[in-house]
C-alpha cells in the first residue's frame, strides 16, 4: 500500500531537516563535532547530540523567518526542555554515560542569522 502524506507536514519536516543540517554545520565551524542528527526514543527528539570540549551537548534547533512570530529561542518553553531533558537522561543511560559532563543548548535561525545559546536550560528532571 502506498503512503500517503500530508505535504504541509512532509514539507515542514523537509525545512526542519534542511535548518538542523545548516545548525549542524554553524557548530562545526565552532569546534563542535556532531556525535548525531535526529534522535529519536519514546519520549520524544533531540535534534542534534555534538560534544564540545568534555561537554556531551543536547542542541534543539528552532527556526523562525522573521521577528513577526517572536524570536526562535522562545519556542523552547518548560514543555519542550521537560521533554529534551527526558530524552537526555535516556540517551546517556543507553549509552552507559552516566556521569558524562552535558550541557543544554539551542540553535535559533531567524532570517539567515544564527545565533547559538550555550546552557540555555538546566535538566528538568523529575
């Protein structure tokens, strides 16, 4: 049986990926180096997992083309740093990194500016 998908929602997806690839490579060009894109697990995704020094860095990417919807970074509320830091928790336990030294970030696009937030948030366990 053949999919079928929204295109609005596909297309968005396709942007979505186009500005986490264009994040990704801004962080290189600081030192990053991309440990991976898009991670996913059932508590939701992280957009790009990088290290930066001793620092393992969970980078939400958000991306806005103007100022008229407020700026990228506001998009990342308690909601979705709640659901970042769930994803965090479980990567790190999958991956036998407890104790590994991390960090929350994000990306915001706005135009064709960029513009990086180091420690935007603090883990919001539970």
């Amino acid at each position: 049986m053949e999919k079928v998908y929204d295109n609005r929602k596909y297309n968005k997806r396709q942007l979505g990926s186009q500005y986490e690839k264009k994040a990704g490579e801004y962080l290189v060009s600081l030192g990053y180096e991309i440990v991976e894109y898009n991670f996913r697990c059932r508590m939701g995704e992280i957009d790009i997992i990088a290290r930066d020094g001793e620092y393992l860095v969970f980078c939400e990417v958000k991306y806005r083309k103007g100022a008229a919807m407020g700026h990228p970074s506001e998009a990342v509320g308690v909601r979705k740093q709640r659901v970042i830091s769930k994803c965090a928790a479980w990567y790190l336990a999958k991956n036998g990194m407890d104790g590994t030294a991390c960090r929350f970030d994000v990306v915001s696009i706005e135009g064709r500016d960029i513009t990086l937030i180091k420690n935007a948030f603090e883990y919001m366990g539970e």
